[in-house]
C-alpha cells in the first residue's frame, strides 16, 4: 500500500473545505495512507465525531471556516492550540517464501490519533494535509468569500458566483 497521492490529500481538504463551509455536516475523517500503514481517528475519537451535537458542530465549522479563509487569504492563527497523542499500532505482513529468499515479515504501523475534543481531530488533519497540497490550491471566492479548492483553472467556488460576478460586469459596462 504506497502512501497517499497528492489527490487523496486534495479529496480530504476538499472535504475540510465542504464542512467549514456547511455544505455538509458530516465532520471529515478520512483514512490517509501512512507509507505502508495508515493514519485515522482511533475508536474513542471517532464516537466523538459521530455523536458530536449540531451546536458543537456549528462552533466546529465557524471556527474552521475562520481558520481556512485566513490561510486562503495569506494570513491565519488558529483560536487555541491542539492536543493529540498518536498510538502506533505496528504489525508483520508475512512476505511470500521464493526460492531463493526464505519467507520474511515486513514491518508495518498504523497511526491512531487520540483525540480528547473533536477540534483537535480537525485541526490535527488539517496540519497534515495542508503542507501535501499546494496552499494555492485553496482559495476565496471572489464573488462570496467561501474558501474553495482549485483544482482546475476556476477562480470562482461555484457557476452561480461565476455568472453573478460576469453579469454585473456586464451590466456596469452597458451602463457606461
């Protein structure tokens, strides 16, 4: 298993970026590959995310929306630092006997955050998929102010803030 491509980091920040913004109010937890291992929420942080309330959600997604906007317009500070602990769970992948090797194992470990508040969990995969990406990727709507990922050439968060913006060009050219 190769650690996580340049778009797996895209799909999870991506998947920031929709909760920050309320698109969803599913609270991201993406399993990102770790070299051979991967990296997740261990059990008790994961029914955290699960049973989160709406209101600690709501704080979650404006104090995150903060945080993006400002990283997207060059200038960001989170509200409170994080706290996390990291588990490494390792285990041996049994490589198959050939004729001229004998049968060996391969280390492999999992990293399981631990995380007491849900906002440490969020923060925590924000600092680590935010450096995987490149930080122009992120963006704010010219039209809106909602923070976007830029994956093609857009420079807008949506079709609607595109056609909002061309037509009140328009509409101030006609004038003149």
């Amino acid at each position: 298993m190769p650690t996580s491509s340049k778009e797996d980091y895209l799909v999870a920040l991506q998947q920031l970026v929709a909760f920050a913004e309320g698109d969803t109010l599913e609270i991201p937890h993406p399993v990102l590959k770790v070299g051979e291992g991967l990296l997740t929420a261990n059990s008790p942080t994961m029914r955290r995310i699960v049973t989160a309330t709406k209101p600690q959600r709501e704080y979650l997604q404006a104090e995150l929306r903060h945080y993006l906007r400002g990283i997207a317009n060059g200038h960001a500070s989170m509200i409170k630092p994080y706290a996390i602990s990291t588990e490494i769970s390792t285990f041996i992948i049994d490589s198959p006997a050939t004729s001229r090797r004998r049968r060996s194992g391969k280390r492999v470990a999992n990293y399981l955050i631990e995380a007491e508040e849900i906002r440490d969990w969020v923060f925590n995969l924000v600092d680590r998929v935010l450096p995987r990406v490149e930080l122009e990727a992120l963006r704010v709507c010219p039209s809106c102010e909602r923070a976007f990922v830029k994956i093609t050439r857009k420079r807008f968060c949506s079709a609607r803030c595109q056609s909002k913006t061309y037509m009140r060009q328009w509409r101030a050219d006609e004038k003149e």
